[in-house]
C-alpha cells in the first residue's frame, strides 16, 4: 500500500509538472512581446484606420454641437444684526441677546426651488445674437412644455454653491447665447428679491400681521367704552356732583373700563412697533457683488480634449482587440495531444474533482433526456 501510494503521488506530481511546463509554453508562445509588437506592426494599417475614422466621426458630431457661453454672479451674505437692531435698543424695544442670525443661508436652497424656477421660465427674453434680434422663453429654447423637464432643463444650466468659510453664493447659468445667460441670471436674482420681499413667510411677519389684527380689535373696543362714558355722561348732565350710588358705580366702572382698554392699547402699540422693525430686519437684503457678467469667451464644449481622448481611447482599443484576438487564435491552435494530455493530467492530479463532474454531467444528461419525452 505504501509503494502504491507513493507511486500514484510520483505519477501525479509528474503530471502536474508536465502540465505547468506545458502551460507556461503556452502562455510564453502567446503573450511574447516581441511577437505581440510584431503583430501590432502588420495590423498597424487596420490601427490607424480605427483611429483615424473614430477621430473623424467624433470631430464631426463636436463641430455640430454649438458654443456654451457662462455668465456668473456673486451674492453676498445678509448680516442678521444691523442698524435695526441698534434702533431697537434706542426705542428699548429689543428683547434679543446674542442673536446674529445669517438669513441668507437658504438662498442657493430658494435659487434652486421650483417656485424662482417657475418665475424664471415664465420670463421672456429679448437679447441680440451677431446681427440678429431674438426673442424666446425657456420653453421655445428647451423645446419642451413638460414642466417637469422644464425644471430638469433648467436646473442642468444652473449651478449654485457657497463658499463654506466667507458665506459668499455664486451662481452661473451656461446657454449657447451670451445675453441669454447673462438675462437669466439677472431674472434669477429678481426672482430672489421679489421672493424676499413679497411671498417669503417668516414669523416676524405672522407676528407684525397678529399684533395689527389685534390692535384695530383694541381700539375698536376702546373707541366703544369711550363712547358709553360719553353717553352715560349726556344722560346725566349732574353726574359729577351726583351722590346717587348707581351713577357713581357707573361711572367708576366706565372710567376704569376705558382705562384698562387704554393700557391695552399702548402695551400691543409698542408691541406692533418692535414686530414691524423685526419684520424689516427679517427681509434678508440680496446684496449684490458681482453682477451677472456678459461671456465674451465660449464655455465649452472642449472640442480638442474630445478629439484627442477618442484618437487615445480607440488606439488602446483597437491594442487590446488585436492581441485578445492573436492570444485566442494560439490557444486555439494548440495540438490535441497536447490539450489531452494536459487534459489527463489534470484527471490524475484530482481525480474527486473529476468524479463530481462527471456525475454532474450524467445528472444533466438525464434531466434532458427527461424533458425530450
């Protein structure tokens, strides 16, 4: 048992060794550079056929694509405590300390929204191009009337971003008009101030709208005691020297009642006055550094990068083609006595291996011999 076993470990070592050496021949005959370089320069024609019509074709689809132009702005930050502020502590109106608010934080979040996008889009433009006049709305230069790919159009030549240490937004619009993307732009930061200061919901302004509500209630209800007293008064013209108990608590009552009215007027008087400062210091002013600029130079698209990075791209393809191709043919071409006795040796090296496949085979076999009848 053991000098078979052995014997049987001797003959399988030596089947694997034949079958590495003659798998490293293989793989030495088909991936020998010098043969590889041999090979490229007979196919370089084929090579620089490849190149040359992919160079061609992707020039030609460049050139057809216009000329982008960018215009861009900048938007300073708000400064949240100002001379409102300042003014309040005058009046001794402001309640607030430590409060340095930047209301323009959600500015490139507005930008983006559909609510300026809509006002965007529903604008008309009028711009010169060379020598022509043109006059379109996003619609006619989209050529599309889904809103939905309305808003994606628009936000692909849009682009907004804060610098993260200074606070300062740029905003860019890319159109394959100058005018066009300057326009937009400045239709952009209109949308923004108009947004600021008549559709933008804040609490200073629910507060300011509560307080006027509640101060014309106030008066109201102040202006009627006044002229209950005044009545009561006319009634009874002795009322000042009267000793009747009914008219003296009357009055007295009357009186106090315009009293408490008039204490509660003046304390919602001062509160209507802070919320409107408040209101006034809560529209975030767009302060504006860098108005939208009119490109004289085009954007893109970068046709020579393009053109260069097709000519590299399809060289390397057409490489990589070529020496898969030859490497397939050669492994291909191999004799059958060598594939079988590689082949052979691979069944003595592992023959559990060999058994399970076979049976697997067998399985297969049957279930398709199953399914024929």
């Amino acid at each position: 048992m053991t000098l078979r076993n052995s014997s049987q470990k001797n003959s399988a070592n030596s089947g694997v060794d034949g079958s590495m050496a003659a798998l490293n021949n293989v793989d030495a005959a088909s991936f020998n550079l010098i043969e590889m370089f041999s090979i490229i320069l007979r196919k370089k024609k084929r090579i620089f056929g490849a190149v040359t019509i992919v160079t061609i074709i992707t020039a030609a689809f460049m050139f057809l694509i216009p000329n982008k132009y960018i215009s861009m702005g900048t938007i300073l930050p708000s400064i949240g405590r100002d001379k409102v502020s300042d003014l309040k502590k005058l009046a001794g109106l402001d309640n607030s300390v430590g409060k340095d608010e930047n209301p323009s934080e959600l500015f490139p979040v507005i930008l983006q929204s559909q609510s300026i996008g809509k006002g965007v889009l529903a604008n008309r433009y009028n711009f010169k191009y060379g020598s022509k006049e043109i006059s379109l709305n996003l619609m006619e230069y989209f050529r599309e009337d889904n809103p939905d790919k309305l808003y994606e159009a628009l936000a692909g030549i849009t682009s907004v971003s804060t610098e993260k240490k200074t606070g300062v937004i740029t905003v860019s619009v890319e159109t394959k008009y100058p005018e066009l993307s300057q326009l937009i732009l400045r239709e952009y930061i209109a949308q923004l101030e108009d947004f600021n200061l008549n559709k933008r919901r804040s609490n200073a302004k629910e507060n300011a709208r509560y307080l006027s509500a509640q101060l014309d209630q106030t008066q109201k209800e102040l202006e009627m005691a006044e002229n209950n007293l005044e009545e009561f008064q006319s009634a009874n013209r002795d009322w000042d020297n009267s000793d009747i108990p009914e008219i003296v608590t009357t009055l007295k009552r009357l009186q106090r009642e315009i009293e408490m009215k008039s204490q509660t007027y003046l304390f919602l008087y001062q509160q209507y006055q802070s919320a409107k400062l408040d209101v006034q210091k809560d529209v975030p002013i767009v302060r504006i550094l860098d108005s939208p600029s009119l490109p004289t130079i085009k954007s893109g698209p970068k046709r020579l990068n393009s053109i260069i990075l097709s000519a590299i791209l399809t060289l390397f393809a057409s490489l990589s083609i070529i020496i898969l191709m030859e490497a397939v043919r050669k492994r291909t071409s191999i004799q059958p006595a060598a594939y079988n006795s590689i082949k052979q040796d691979i069944i003595d090296s592992f023959p559990y291996a060999h058994r399970i496949v076979n049976r697997l085979k067998n399985h297969a076999r049957e279930a398709t011999t199953l399914v024929d009848k």
